[in-house]
C-alpha cells in the first residue's frame, strides 16, 4: 500500500479547508518560519490555503491518477541481477553509497528492455551509460539523505571499524539491505517516490531514442551518416543537458560506424527555420553558412554532433569571423537570446549553433518612465541581448566570469556555489558547497597551436555584421518574406535563471523534506520570492514552476511567435500574458533597420569585445609611460587648434547617440571597475553631471558658445527639455532618498543649471535650480553619504551656491542643516575628524570620496555663515587627512588600496584621489578661509604642487582621474601661486595630451573610449579643451560658476 505522505499537496483533497490556529502544528510552524523566515512564510500561509490544511494536521484523500508509479524491489537476490547491472556495480564500486542504489538499477534495465522495441541494436556500452545516467540521478535525490543517515548511526555508536573509512565500509555491508531499505522508505516516501520517478523517466527516455533511431535508422545513415549503414549503437550519453517535460532531455548516440548523433526529445523546426534564414542571409553578404544535417520526426529529431575542429590557415579564421558577424546581425534580428558558450561550435571556418530554444524575442513589457528607460530599452533589444557578446554575466573577485557564445572560455571559477561530495567512503562524508569552474568551451577557432580572441578579428566581425544589416536595410520586403516561417515558431521563455531553478530543487532533497511531499513542495514555494503573491498570473506561473520541479525537471515555457499567449512544457497557456506578439516585434525591427542604429549597433559589438579583452588583460589607468618622448612647448599663439578639437568631439558625442524619436537622445556608456575587481557593464547614461546628461548638456551649451555651431545649440537645447522634465518630475512625486552629491547626485543638477545660468543669463535655469534646490534639501535628510561626490557635501555646496546666486536665507538655512547632519555623522579620532563610506573600511582621503572634498563644504559655509564652528571642522578634517600622509611616496595614503604593499605603492595623482584633489581642496579652503588655516595650507599645497608637477600625466586622459583633470588643476595653482615654472610645465603637458588626442580615438583606454561623460568620458576631455582654449571658462572641478 503507498504512503499518502508521498503526494504532494497539488494531489490531495483536504476535508475541510478550513482550519483554526489553536490545531495548527506549532513545532512545524517554528520549522517553516526558521527555513524560509518569519515574514515570507507567513505571507505563504496566509495565501494558500493547502498550507493551512497540512499544518492543521487535516486528513486528505489522494487525487486519483495524481502520479504514476513502477514497482522497485527494495531487495534483490545479487546472484539475480541483470548481467548488465552486475557488470556496471564492479566497475563503479567507488561509487558513494553504490550498494544502496543496486536494487534500483536493476529495475532501471528491466525497464529499459522491456520498454525497447528490439534491443539486438544496443550493445553492452549503451546500458552501462544509461545506468550511469540513471546513477546520476539517484544520486542527486538519495546523496543527502543517505549522509543524514550514515552520520546519525555514526553518532549514536551504531558503526563497526576503528576509523571513517571501516565505518563507512560496516555501513554499506552490513546496515543498507531489503529491510533496511524498507524502513528508509517509510522514513522518507518522497524519497521512495522520486526514486521510482526516476527509474521510470530515465527508462522512457533511453527508449524513445533507441526506438526513434530504429525507426528513422535509414534516415539518418543517408541524411546524417553520409550514407554510411550501421547496425548498432555503441553508446547513449545522457546528462549532457537540463531535463525538462517529464524527464527529457538531449542525448548523445554513438554509432557503429563512428558517427555520433544527437537526440532532441522536441521538434527541430526553430533550427531548420533559422538556418535556412541564416543561409540566405549569408549567401546574400557573399559567405556559405554551415549546414546542419538532421533528420525530424514528430515533436523527436536527430541531428549530427558537430565536433569542434582547427582552422588550417588564417583565412580560415577571418572567414569564421566574418560569419560570426552575420550570425551577430540574425540574432539582433530576430531578438534570439541565451546564446552562451556551450551553444556555439567552432567547426573550423564555420560557427555552428547546436541549441535554438530561445530563437526569438519574448515581447516583453517595460515601463519607459523618460530617458533613462528609453536608453535601456534599447539596449535590452540591441546586439547585447542574444548574449553572444562578451558580457559579465557575473562578476568575480578579481575579474568577470565571461561565458559568451563569442569569447566564453575555461578556467573562470563561478560566483555561485553547487553542492559537492567531499570525505566520500567514509562516515565523515558531506555536502560542501563550492564555486564551480568552467569548462574550456569548444567556441573559439583556433589556428594550431595558436589561440587568440575575437578581439583580434574585430574587423571581420564587424564587416559581416554590416553587411548582413546593410543588405537587410535595401531588402526589406524580401526579408520580411523569408522571415513568414518564423510567424509559428515555439521559443522558450526564461522566467527565472536556470541557476536559480536548480539550487531550488536540489535544496528540497534535504532529508528533512523527504519526510512528507507537503514540506517539498512548501519548501519549493521559495519560487514565490520576488513576485506578487496576490497576483493571479503570478500564482499560475509558481505552481507550474513547483510542479516542474517537483518532477525533478527544471522549469520550462514556451511562446508562438504569432500569439499573445505563455504556454507552460504541458500545453496549458496564461492568455494575452504578452501585449503584443514576437512576430509584429520581429516586422517593427525589419521596418526600423537604418544607418544611425547600425552604427550603434557596430560600436556596442566593438566595446564589449574591446573591453572583455583589456579586462582580461589588466585594465588600470597608471601614470604614462611615453611622457618622456614629449618635451616640446606646445605653442599657446595655436589656440584654435584646441577648439577645433573640442567640436570633433562634440561631433562625436552627436554620432554616438542614440535617437529615441520626438528628437530625443540618449546615450550608454561602459562602466568599468578597477578597484580590486577587473570588470564592465555597458549602460545608460544617467541624468547628473558625473558621467549623465547634466555634463553633456553644459558641454553643448559651451561648444554652442565658443563655435556658433547651430547643431551643438539644437542638441543642447533637447537637452534642457529633458532635465527640466526630470525636476518636474521628481518636484512633483516628492521623491526623498535620492543621492545627494553634487557631481554624481542631485546637486550636480542644481550646480548645472546654476552654471548654465551664469553662461547664459536666463532666468529660466534659475527658475529650475531653484526648484532641484527643494528636491536636494530634502533629499538631504536622508541621505546617508558624507562625500562631496555623491553625498552630503555635496548638497552643501549646492545650496550654498543657490544662496550665494540668490541671496535668499531658506538657502543658507539648508546648507547648514545638511551640514548639522555631517558634523553629526564625524568620527572623532585622536588625529581629528573624519567620514566612513562604503567604499573602504578606512575613512578615504582625497576630494571625491574623502576629507579633502568634505572640508570644502565646511570652509565655503564659514565664508558665507561665519560661524567658527565650521572653520573648525575643516581644522580638524585638514589634521585627520595630513596624519595619513606618506612621506616617502610624498602623497597622501590611498586606502582603497588593499593594505600592505599594494596600498604602499599606491601613489594616485589625480583630482578624486591622491595630491592633485588635496592640492585643489586646499585652494579652494584658502580662499573660503581668509588665511585662518595658513599654517596648515601652505605646506600641503607646496608639496601637493611638486606632487602633482612630477606626475601630472596619466594613461587616462579623464577629469576625474586622468591627464585633463590634472592639467587643469595645475592650472588653477598657477593661477593661485603664480608660479611660471609651473606654468611652462603646464604648457608642455597640454603639448603631450593634444598629440594624444588629435590621434585615434584607441589610443584612450576603453572606459573613457566608450564613456560620453563630463567627469570620466571624452566630454569632460572636450571641456578641458575649452578651458585651455579660454582660461577664463568656469572650473567645474572647483565647482565655479
């Protein structure tokens, strides 16, 4: 008789569904709210009645024909076993726990053969790697259990042998037989149960195949093998891919004439449409596209197992890129994703894709909010989307783990972490979870013994890419009829990462959720993390989600191109889940090909390529080395050369933009981390002067300015309309716990428009300074940041130029409330003041994140308040960050930098960190301090200035951290000290930069290539540029207007 306990709550019928607290079981609600937390299980129980039900402890029929079953004895005669099995548990003797499973498998080649048609065609290898297989998956269901049990008898002294190892060996011989299995069972059904369920599916699986390829067998001897006959099957790999829809999943099938074949338990009609798509596509830009030979059946198929193969010549190689280009532009297309690296073959010159479940665009609903959005819409539907570009998918201590379909590779330890077995065949055995390493993938072409990436053929790849876009753009009405097949295509919709799918089920087989399906399936409502509870849709899509796992399968949807509808792997489907079909997106992106997105398209295929390969290569912005071929003046009477130089730039800021219509543009940028973790992202541009729309806007104003350019003056003023739609926007939500700094916050946009003010005398930026004012005081309040880039110090500085341009007290008022809440937060130390942030465990040094940016705001409100206890503050800040000084680097202690002997060669010069912002600090206290703090000024300033003299220049040519930055900060202590050695030197650096920058834009490092921004991008370089041009131009690194 079976256990009821086995089923699961979707197959039983409770009597009453009704139920009272005081019959609830306490002591298993205390195990629910301890595994999943108080606050979400409770939100479970209050939602799903099944769960009141089972904890009420309320009697339940089972639900007839809820689950099949196959009849598994516990206890087998070892003189009876298949020849098969006895052959297979000799040889994987090492096997944890492999006594307990033989019974099992067993009744796995029973199974088998009774469910094969003929079985002559299998030969002895084909049952060993289906018990292999079948072993796999026992074991995922059985490990945890059998270590529960194996250390509970070992802790209550029920184990013969001296040590771990005769232990181990006393339990499996002498504790595991028929009776002791038995009682397992009863421990644990759903044990029991998932055991048959597997024996059952793995059975159904390997027949199907050996059956479909019996057959199709002259099929696929002519399609497949060449022609060439064979008579047997020599082996049946299984595991090699996720299980889904009861059990199935790819195999891969050895034949007796050599040939390898792969089963596909679905429909092969996604592959057949896109390589016929793909070929012509390819014939029409000048290149043959690889062939895959199959052979279909109904909803089965075979295809050939394409092996991985050397290019013989460096033709061979460029001619590979140049297809992978191609493949590029039909991904983009047709919007088809999840293109990884275990999803591409490199097949000498030809890239072949092996797996096409996600072959097009799931029309997906997104809120587009302003232009932010809108830009990330576009990227979310650009070539980053298929995932065959370098990405950072995760990101690593010490670099990113790149698992593209274009420049995957081995090696890369993953961020997550998967159980593992460690001490087996002892008593000591257990689960560890670690971080898995990938396996070298087979998507690279390699020439032999030569391997280089795809950065190398960069040009290759865009060249195909172009050309298929370019053809698409002239031919658009013959694409759209090579594309009428793809109208009912079935695509797979991911709702969830695979990742997260299997961390799931493999958790429910802990032993204490085998005791009774209802605990599985409760434990397996973690789905329910993230979504709405209360929503109907979501409620459909978690129970399928549950069932699937429940069935040891890994979730799996599906969509037709040519309907609104999800459809779950059974058929059942939530209607008008989509708002319009992947078919009419598929149209819409064929009529909307055009020259400007191919552009964008072509440099978002250069930047991830080019990133991935500087990061993997140590991507860090250092001093530059080539200074010293640089020793001419640069001649000051050849100013315009600089302004033309800053309109190139301004043109290239117009060409990188992203047109979202109604004139709007948008731009992306790469965001690149150094600080310990070597890796990137490509994103939207946001809205602050940092690296947004804020600086680019005060850019165009400038460039508008000094060239008349009517095009400048157009985009700047498109600009305007967007930040002033941003302020009304936040003015109006009431929006308060936003970032307060003034270079990348809020205040940059109340600095902007106050600059833009003083340029251009309109009142009307003003009006909205005022009104981005309200929204930094409030802000304010809240905000937990001290530093002048993103936090406190930054509002201060804002409101007190809104006072300052103003002369209106609630200002002022402002500052010094904001400033209240700095002091407030001050660590006091023997050496003074200082502010922690999240960026080190030390408090940092330095303008952008530390003291010296801190103090400016304190010594600015002194000036315009005259309260001592602001110039006292700045006292103390100015002794806390003079205690860290080194004096044998001669420069100030950059504790980003790990301590040790990284932190001490750690010698930054630049405006963020390091001499050069501490140089500006002390400048700009100067003169908000009326000489009070000479004593400490003086000194930092001079060897600040000799710091700065010697490495003025860098590999990054940014405002922030780089050359641009640094010159203009030599500038500003010229113009303090009047020192003319300084300033001859000054001319001689801007000699080095405009030789650097009138040349290829490559010769920049890629975080500034691809960055459009005022403090980090080539913006902010065009804008030193004009300052050099006209030294009289506001300094927005010292925040003058």
């Amino acid at each position: 008789m079976r256990d009821k306990r086995e089923t699961y709550l979707w197959e039983r019928s409770y009597q009453d569904m009704e139920c009272t607290e005081s019959k609830i079981n306490i002591e298993e609600l205390r195990f629910w709210k301890r595994t999943l937390g108080e606050e979400f299980f409770q939100e479970l129980y209050a939602n799903i009645p099944q769960i009141r039900s089972y904890l009420s402890g309320r009697d339940y029929e089972v639900l007839s024909g809820s689950h099949g079953e196959i009849c598994v004895k516990s206890g087998i005669d070892m003189g009876a076993l298949p020849e098969e099995t006895a052959l297979f548990v000799v040889k994987y003797k090492d096997e944890n726990f492999i006594q307990f499973y033989i019974p099992y498998l067993a009744a796995g080649v029973s199974r088998l053969k009774e469910l094969i048609i003929r079985d002559d065609i299998c030969t002895p290898r084909v049952y060993e790697q289906y018990l292999l297989s079948l072993l796999t998956k026992l074991q995922k269901i059985c490990i945890r259990t059998l270590i529960h049990e194996i250390r509970r008898s070992k802790a209550e002294g029920e184990l013969g042998g001296g040590d771990a190892s005769q232990e181990y060996v006393y339990f499996v011989e002498e504790v595991i037989d028929e009776e002791w299995r038995c009682s397992l069972s009863r421990k644990y059904p759903v044990l029991a149960r998932g055991v048959e369920e597997a024996v059952a599916m793995s059975a159904e699986l390997y027949a199907e195949a050996v059956n479909h390829l019996r057959e199709a067998a002259d099929d696929v001897a002519e399609r497949i093998c060449g022609g060439e006959p064979f008579t047997h099957i020599t082996g049946i790999e299984g595991d090699i891919a996720d299980s889904h829809r009861g059990g199935k999943s790819v195999l891969r099938i050895s034949l007796d004439n050599g040939r390898t074949v792969i089963y596909k338990p679905h429909s092969l009609e996604n592959e057949k449409v896109f390589q016929e798509l793909l070929q012509s596509l390819g014939e029409n830009c000048g290149v043959d596209m690889y062939r895959m030979r199959r052979v279909e059946g109904a909803g089965w198929g075979f295809s050939e197992c394409i092996e991985r193969k050397e290019c013989t010549c460096q033709e061979e190689m460029e001619r590979y890129y140049r297809r992978m280009g191609v493949c590029i532009f039909a991904f983009y297309l047709l919007g088809t994703n999840d293109i990884h690296s275990e999803n591409i073959i490199a097949h000498g010159e030809y890239p072949v894709l092996v797996d096409l479940e996600n072959i097009m665009c799931a029309p997906e609903t997104f809120e587009v909010s302003g232009i932010i959005d809108k830009v990330q819409m576009f990227l979310h539907t650009s070539v980053l989307y298929s995932g065959v570009l370098p990405s950072c998918k995760w990101i690593q201590e010490g670099g990113n783990v790149n698992v593209s379909g274009i420049g995957g590779k081995g090696g890369s330890r993953m961020p997550f972490k998967v159980p593992r077995v460690v001490n087996g065949r002892t008593s000591d055995i257990q689960i560890q979870y670690v971080h898995p390493v990938l396996d070298s993938d087979d998507n690279t072409p390699v020439l032999p013994g030569t391997v280089s990436g795809p950065e190398s053929y960069l040009a290759y790849i865009t060249t195909g890419f172009r050309a298929a876009y370019a053809w698409a753009v002239h031919n658009r009405e013959e694409l759209a009829e090579w594309a009428r097949p793809l109208k009912h295509v079935e695509s797979r919709y991911l709702l969830a990462d695979t990742q997260r799918y299997a961390m799931c089920q493999n958790s429910s087989y802990h032993p204490a959720l085998m005791t009774d399906g209802a605990r599985r399936q409760i434990y397996l409502y973690t789905m329910w993390y993230g979504r709405n509870i209360e929503s109907d849709r979501d409620r459909r899509i978690v129970e399928w989600e549950v069932r699937d796992l429940l069935k040891h399968d890994i979730p799996f949807f599906y969509f037709i191109s040519s309907e609104k509808n999800l459809y779950h792997a059974d058929g059942k489907r939530l209607e008008g889940y989509f708002h319009k079909t992947s078919y009419d997106m598929l149209l819409e992106k064929i009529d909307g090909l055009n020259d400007s997105d191919m552009s964008n398209q072509l440099e978002l295929i250069e930047m991830t390529i080019v990133l991935q390969s500087h990061v993997e290569n140590e991507l860090m912005n250092g001093d530059a080395e080539e200074y010293s071929s640089c020793i001419e003046e640069f001649d000051s009477a050849g100013k315009e050369k600089l302004l033309e130089l800053a309109a190139s730039i301004g043109e290239r800021l117009l060409t990188g933009a992203v047109d979202l219509g109604d004139d709007d543009k948008g731009w992306y940028m790469a965001c690149v981390t150094t600080d310990g973790s070597l890796s990137w992202m490509i994103q939207p541009a946001d809205m602050y002067l940092y690296s947004g729309i804020m600086g680019i806007a005060v850019y165009f104003h400038l460039l508008f300015k000094y060239t008349g350019e009517e095009k400048f003056g157009s985009a700047a003023l498109h600009l305007d309309r967007q930040l002033f739609a941003y302020t009304d926007h936040l003015w109006k939500s009431g929006a308060d716990e936003l970032a307060t700094g003034i270079y990348n916050g809020e205040s940059s946009i109340v600095y902007g428009y106050l600059y833009l003010y003083q340029a251009a005398g309109k009142e009307e930026y003003l009006e909205y300074a005022r009104r981005h004012g309200e929204i930094v005081a409030r802000c304010a309040r809240k905000d937990r940041d001290f530093d002048l880039l993103d936090g406190l110090a930054g509002a201060v500085h804002a409101l007190l130029l809104l006072y300052e341009c103003t002369g209106e007290e609630p200002w002022i008022m402002a500052a010094e409330e904001a400033a209240g809440r700095l002091l407030d937060s001050a660590v006091k130390t023997g050496d003074g003041l200082c502010w922690k942030n999240g960026l080190s465990e030390a408090a940092l040094l330095g303008m952008s994140h530390g003291n010296a940016g801190i103090m400016t705001a304190l010594a600015a409100l002194y000036d315009s308040s005259g309260k001592k206890e602001y110039l006292d503050a700045t006292r103390q800040a100015l002794i806390y960050e003079n205690a860290c000084y080194d004096s044998n680097l001669k420069n100030w202690t950059d504790f980003r930098a790990k301590e040790g002997a990284d932190r001490q060669k750690a010698d930054t010069v630049a405006w963020c960190h390091g001499a050069g912002g501490i140089l500006l600090s002390r400048i700009m206290a100067s003169k908000r301090t009326a000489g009070a703090l000479r004593d400490i000024m003086e000194p930092d300033i001079k060897r600040a200035s000799d710091k700065l003299i010697e490495k003025c220049v860098r590999e990054g040519m940014c405002l922030c951290h780089g050359s641009m930055g640094n010159l203009l900060m030599l500038r500003e202590y010229c113009k303090y000290a009047k020192n003319e050695m300084a300033d001859l030197h000054r001319w001689k650096n801007v000699s080095y930069v405009y030789a650097k920058m009138k040349g290829s834009a490559s010769h920049l490092l890629p975080q500034e290539r691809y960055n459009p921004g005022l403090m980090s991008g080539y913006a902010g370089m065009g804008y030193a540029l004009l300052a050099i041009y006209d030294e009289g131009l506001a300094d927005v690194l010292c925040l003058e207007v």
